[in-house]
C-alpha cells in the first residue's frame, strides 16, 4: 500500500513523527485521496504509530480531522509541487495551536472528541471549493 510507504519513508528519516510529519503525510495522502478517504488513511497511521509506541490514546479523531481539512484547503488554495514548497507557502500550518480558531480546549478534551469526530465550537471548518464540504 502507498500510504504505508510514505509513513515508512516519513519515519526512516529518524526525525520522529511529530507534527511537521504528520502535516506532511495528510500533505502526501491528498495527492491521490479525497479529504475523507486521506483523513482515514491519516488516522489508521497515527494509530498505528502511537500503538508502536505504547500512546494508544495519543489518537485525536477531531484534531486528526481537523488537520486533514485545513491541509487539503490550503493544498486547494495554494498548490505547491512539492511538501517543502507547500509549507513555504503556508507557514500557518505549522502553528499546532491552529486548530484553535474551530475547536475550544474544552471540547477537543471531551472522550467523544477523541475517538470520534465532532464539529467545531467556535467556527466552521473552511470549506472546499471542489467539493463542497
């Protein structure tokens, strides 16, 4: 599979996988994914990954989400022929604390947050042009 590839070359680089990796993997699965299909692609990575580490509950499925969304806007927005080129462009997804601006602490630290995706409590998630969500 693709996406197993792009983590094992993410991960072989020995930078972690903080989330400057995960922006680039969720970065990665949208060249061939639409949003919904790279979200869970991106969340079984990020289980699996926290899983080998013994952070099971590491896994966010809203902030996973959330992530996804605000890549494939900017991707749409701001194509760029390469992840390094793309985060360039969009320096603004590296601020973690970006989510921030959907997502109040409160409800990203509620249980069903985490294990299931819920909508924002501040603001709409931008939206896609291409497909509507």
């Amino acid at each position: 599979m693709a996406e197993t590839t792009i983590l094992h070359e993410i991960l072989a680089r020995g930078k972690g996988f903080g989330h400057l990796q995960h922006l680039e993997l969720t970065w990665r699965c949208l060249e061939d994914h639409d949003p919904d299909a790279a979200s869970a692609i991106v969340a079984g990575a990020i289980s699996r990954v926290a899983a080998a580490h013994g952070a099971e509950d590491k896994y966010h499925a809203t902030i996973t989400n959330g992530w996804v969304r605000c890549v494939a806007v900017h991707r749409e927005r701001w194509p760029a022929d390469g992840f390094d080129e793309f985060i360039g462009r969009n320096p603004a997804l590296l601020d973690p604390k970006l989510l921030n601006h959907y997502f109040s602490p409160a409800l990203l630290a509620r249980d069903e947050a985490r294990s299931a995706v819920v909508g924002p409590d501040r603001r709409a998630l931008p939206a896609l042009t291409d497909s509507g969500h």
